[in-house]
C-alpha cells in the first residue's frame, strides 16, 4: 500500500515539473505570425486552404463544363486579395486600445459663488 501511494506521488511530482517546465518553454517562444496583428493568422490559414484547392483543382481530369477553370480564375483572384489583406495589415498596425480604468476619476470642485449681494 505504501509502494503504491509512493509511486502514485512520484507520478504526480513528475507531471507537474513537466507541466510546469513546458508552460515556462511556450512562454518564451515567439508566435510565427506577430500577436499584434489580430486575425492575420487566420488569413494564413486561409492562404494555405486556397493553395490545397487550387492544387486540386489543377489535378482535375474533368473539366466540368467550364466551371473548373472558373473556379481556378476565383481561387487565383482570392489568393491575390489575401496577399493584399496581409501587406495592409502589415503597413497599417491596429491601434493598441486602452483598457478601461477601474478607479474612479478624481472629483473636480465646483467653483463657489458669492452670494448675492444684499438689498437695503
């Protein structure tokens, strides 16, 4: 019983220096695409899907009544619009927003007003 719980407990201690020890590995390596630009991975992803179809479409035997080279035509013209969305991304980085401030501002004081002055 002891062995057990002994093993048990080394299991666990191990897994957590791994954990741990590749939490701290992740951290300190640099994304492929820059975090600042937000989507733009997607846009990759997007790229990479129209090159796998465009392939495709490319190895095609039939020609579908003429709506494969068609189709090749769009996918050409949206890999063009992408390369397009990345270079304007890349020229034009979004502006970092502010995050909204949780202490109240500071009070301003009213300035006072002199009474009026007296009637004889």
């Amino acid at each position: 019983m002891l062995k057990r719980s002994v093993i048990v407990a080394g299991v666990l201690a191990i897994g957590f220096v791994l954990g741990f020890g590749t939490l701290a590995f992740t951290q300190d390596k640099k994304p492929a695409v820059p975090a600042t630009r937000a989507g733009l991975y997607r846009i990759h992803a997007a790229t990479k899907s129209l090159e796998d179809a465009e392939r495709h479409l490319q190895r095609s035997e039939h020609h579908f009544g003429g709506h494969r080279v068609k189709a090749l035509e769009l996918v050409k013209q949206a890999e063009g619009e992408l390369k397009q969305a990345v270079e304007y991304a890349m020229a034009n980085p979004p502006t970092p927003t502010k995050p909204p401030s949780t202490t109240a501002p500071a009070a301003t004081p009213t300035p006072a007003t002199p009474p009026p002055p007296a009637k004889p």
